[in-house]
C-alpha cells in the first residue's frame, strides 16, 4: 500500500484537483500511523503529501482562467501552510539530496504566500551552510536570495550572490545569473561592463541552452 502511494504521487503533476484530494485523504490515513518501523516509509509518505498539497495549491491558482488565486484564497493558504508544516517536521529524516529540494520548496511556498521573511531566513541559512547542501542547492538559493535583493533596490549586495551563483559550475540557472547579474551592474553605474555581459550571454549560447535538451532558457 506503501509503494503504491509513493508511486502515484510522483505522476501528481498529471493528476486533477479531484484525484489529489483523494490522494491527499487516503495519505493523512497512512501518515497518520507512527509506527517507528516504518520511519523513513512513513517520511517518504509524508513528503509525497507535502508535494500533493502544495501541487494542489498550484493547481488551484490556476483554475478560472488564472482567477484562482482571488477565489480560493483561503484554501490555496492553508494548503500552503500545510505543505509548510510537513516540510519542516520531516526535514531531520530526508537524505541531503531531498533536503535541498524541500527548503528550496519551503521558501518558494513563503514568497508565494508573501512572506518574504520566512524566505529569506530559508535561503539565508542554504548559503550559511553551504558544506552541507548540493551545488545546485546553493546557486538557486544565492539566485533567489539574489532576486529578492534585486527588487529591493539593493544592487550590490545582489550582484555579489548573483556572481558567486556563477562560480559555481553546477549552477542549474547561469544564463540567467548571467543577465540579472548585468542588470545589477548597469544600476549601479558600471554600464559598459553590463553591455559587455549583456553581449556574451546573447554570442555564448551554451550559457543559456540546456546541454542535454538543448531546450531555450527563455528567463
């Protein structure tokens, strides 16, 4: 029963509002159950119901032609925060590759809630520790963390996380570190240097094509 749940909701991103309640009912029946047997079963089962609330949140915010948002306010929140809450009492358990993707999650499930705050403290602490997260864990992190910054009109200090993003070689998002990092430049007077960036980015098409799909990064 387990296996089955597990495997369902890894298609969750193909499944209806309809199926994802069921499948958010039938997981809360199973989390439900603590038998320390079953600890890391039952935090991979947790995980996947983390997954399902906030995919249902998404799928909510779409729906009425992208009207969502405003009608199922209240629901798309409490999903969110749901999601939220199981994230943060299963993170001690999940391997370090799962970690990163949940915090990542975490902060992205804050900023779509506005709070900020508690997204900053997430992305915040990834690059504090970075010795214990992956490489492509921290470039995102120093890129969000970087974006946030870019809004605030603080372009220095995002220009230095959108730099150190770039060195690193595993960085999932470079093209685009690329160019907020020029932006961060042209609006701190350095004009010529962002043209230059501007440039490359535009010649060096690998910086900006995924390697393996070869897929445009239209960001």
């Amino acid at each position: 029963v387990i296996l089955g749940f597990t495997q369902l909701t890894f298609a969750a991103e193909k499944l209806s509002l309809a199926t994802h309640s069921a499948l958010i009912q039938k997981l809360e029946s199973v989390v439900s159950n603590n038998d320390r047997d079953t600890m890391y079963k039952q935090s991979q089962l947790a995980l996947r119901l983390a997954d399902l609330y906030a995919e249902r949140a998404r799928l909510l915010s779409l729906e009425n032609e992208g009207k969502g948002d405003a009608l199922y306010k209240d629901k798309i929140n409490s999903d969110r925060s749901q999601a939220i809450q199981i994230y943060g009492k299963i993170l001690s358990t999940l391997k370090a590759e799962e970690k990163g993707r949940v915090l990542l999650q975490t902060a992205h499930l804050h900023l779509m809630m506005q709070n900020q705050p508690a997204a900053v403290q997430v992305y915040s602490g990834i690059i504090k520790n970075r010795k214990i997260h992956t490489p492509e864990t921290l470039a995102t992190a120093q890129i969000q963390m970087g974006d946030i910054l870019f809004y605030k009109g603080e372009f220095e200090k995002a220009y230095q996380l959108f730099s150190s993003s770039l060195a690193i070689k595993q960085n999932p998002r470079k093209g685009y570190a690329l160019y907020r990092s020029a932006w961060c430049q042209f609006n701190i007077g350095q004009t010529k240097f962002a043209q230059t960036k501007l440039i490359t980015l535009l010649k060096n098409k690998p910086l900006f094509v995924k390697s393996k799909t070869r897929v445009l990064d239209v960001s």
